[in-house]
C-alpha cells in the first residue's frame, strides 16, 4: 500500500548515461510516477544559456507598456496565445492572481469549417512588436523543453515496463509555455485573496515542466498529498520541477496521478515558467484507456485525497469523448471573455455543464 508523501524526490537524469546506474534511476523514477506524481528533475541536459537567457527576459517582458500587452492579448486569439492580466483567468470559480503570456510551438492556423472545433486550438503567436530578442530566446527554450520531454518520456516507459516509444504517438505537434508573473501581496490589505493559482490538476498537456525562475527564497507552489496535506514545492537550483498531466493518468489507466497543485501568493512577486507538453487532439477517451489497460491492470494503486478527487477533470470524468474537446471547454472555462468571442456556439454549453 502506498504511503503520502512528505516531499518532491529528485531524480538525477545522467544516471541513464551509465547501465550501471539505470536501474536505479528508472526504480526511483517509477515510485515517483506512482506514488507521488511530482518531482525534480537534475542534469537535465537543457541548455544553461537558454534557460538564462528566458529567466533574464521576463522582467523587462511584464515590464512592458500596457499598449504594448494589449497588442497581444489572449481575448484578440482563437488559439488562447497572448498575454492576460490579473485576475483574467479562473480556477475553481475564483480568479488567479497572476499574469502571463502563453505562448507554444509556432504553428499556422488551418482550421476551417467541416473539421471539430477544437483543431481551432492550433494555431501561431502573437508576438508583442520591436522585441524580436523575446522570440528568438521563447523559440530556443521551447525547442530545449520539447527534446526534454522526449527524453523523459521514454524514461517513463522504461521506468513502468514498457518500451521506449511507447508513449510517443500520444503527443500533439504543438506544445505550450506560459510566462508567469505572481505580483507580491500589498502588506496593508489582508483581505486580498492569496490564490496565485487556485488546486488544479494540470489539463493543458502530457507532462508538465516546470522551471521556478525566482530566488530560493521565494515560495508559492504546493502539492496535495493523499493525506489532504500541502506539501510546499521549494526552488532546487538547476532543476525543472515535473509532473503528471490528466491524460497521463488516463492512459496509464491511473497508475500515474495527476497530482492536485496550486499557488499562494506572497510578500515577493514570483515568475514560474511551466512548459505544456501537448496531447494528440484527436485523442479519444476509448483510446486513451483501453490501448496499454492490460499492462496498468497488473499494478497496484492508491487513492488520493477527497480533495483532490474532487477536482474538475472534464476528461477523467466528463461527457467530452476527444481530448481536444475537453480541453476546448477548460480554456473556454478559463478564459470566458475570449470563450465568448470565438466560441459562442458551446460557450453556455462548457460554463454550465457542471451545473
């Protein structure tokens, strides 16, 4: 029977250099998947320039004329890409004390009529105009995190007795980043609330990466544990912090739990850059659970919290049978103004359908 977790293992990824330490690389990866669903990773292999670089940027980026973040704002893009202000995003009914600009792989828009609504999703940036530095420093983190997440993933396979490859044809061909930036709490008003981000599993990709661009000093995220504990998720210099996104738990038939998190703010203001790896669209619930069922009926697992079972998990639990589907209605659910503007045929449909 698994045990809660009290803390975020570390899993150092240059043991799979070496057969000699593999096995207990791919050991401890596999009690991390299954027993807590979050963890560092170490010796990543990402370049420490590119990452620099992006941490470097994104003061002066949120320090920007509002003008110029209106120009690329969220509302103005079907895709959901672009910049959005305090309290623009929701999570759990409340609004989230952060902003962000979200950017993902630079793709074309292709949607037309005759084809599912959600292949409105793919589609290119918007990029705020005169700071070409800015795409040229988003594009080469993006190209680092996405050969990341391939890498990890068929250590994952390994690590759960599968082939390497395995998890592959699951993946979309784009993957989305968000640039975050969690304003500090004023000291004189108590009253404000202090959900960065309210508890949430992630339902925005395969695997979360996720780099904390602040000081070690500066706290803000958490994780549940099955006990209904907060766990806090500290800075580890030179590390992503790594976890499991809610198709992940599908497909391994939930083995490998989408582990609840959220964010409080505090009296520093934060920047945390999580990197989405994207699901295939088309993806169906059918599929997603029945294509590796056999192999994750032979394991054994444990519950999580009543909290975090209590989560929304439109795919785990909803009506949508394609994740590009349900994961239309979460940013719909998110970002309603923008659901309004581009979606009006399920806007009532996606904001009512827990009622």
């Amino acid at each position: 029977m698994a045990t809660s977790f009290s803390e975020i293992p570390v899993i150092d990824l240059s043991l799979a250099d070496d057969e000699s330490t593999k096995s207990s690389l791919l050991s401890s990866l596999r009690s991390a998947l299954t027993e807590v669903g979050f963890l560092y990773v170490s010796n990543h292999g990402v370049s420490a320039a590119v990452v620099e670089g992006l941490v470097n940027a994104l003061p002066t980026l949120f320090d920007l004329d509002d003008e110029v973040k209106k120009s690329v704002a969220l509302e103005n893009s079907p895709h959901f890409l672009g910049y959005s202000g305090v309290g623009s995003e929701n999570t759990g009914g409340k609004a989230d004390r952060r902003e962000q600009f979200e950017f993902a792989t630079e793709l074309t828009h292709s949607w037309h009529p005759g084809i599912p609504l959600y292949e409105r999703l793919r589609g290119p940036n918007q990029w705020p105009k005169g700071h070409l530095e800015l795409r040229s420093v988003v594009e080469a983190y993006i190209n680092e995190l996405t050969r990341l997440g391939e890498r990890f993933l068929d250590l994952v396979a390994q690590a759960l007795s599968l082939p390497p490859g395995t998890f592959q044809p699951f993946l979309s061909d784009q993957h989305r980043l968000k640039l975050v930036h969690y304003p500090a709490l004023p000291a004189d008003d108590p009253a404000i609330s202090q959900q960065g981000v309210g508890p949430h599993k992630d339902s925005s990709g395969w695997w979360t990466f996720l780099l904390h661009a602040s000081p070690p000093e500066v706290k803000g995220l958490q994780v549940l544990n099955k006990s209904g504990d907060w766990v806090d998720v500290p800075v580890v210099p030179g590390t992503f912090v790594v976890n499991i996104g809610q198709a992940f738990e599908v497909v391994t038939n939930g083995v490998c739990k989408a582990t609840t998190h959220r964010v409080l703010s505090g009296p520093h203001e934060r920047y945390s850059v999580p990197f989405f790896q994207g699901v295939r669209r088309n993806l169906t619930k059918a599929e997603a659970l029945g294509t590796l069922k056999p192999h994750f009926d032979t394991f054994d697992i444990s519950r999580e919290s009543e909290e975090g079972h209590a989560i929304d998990s439109a795919f785990l639990r909803g009506k949508y049978d394609t994740w590009g589907e349900s994961q239309l209605r979460t940013k719909v659910r998110s970002h309603r103004e923008n659901g309004k503007k581009f979606y009006p045929e399920v806007y009532d449909q996606y904001i009512n359908d827990d009622a």
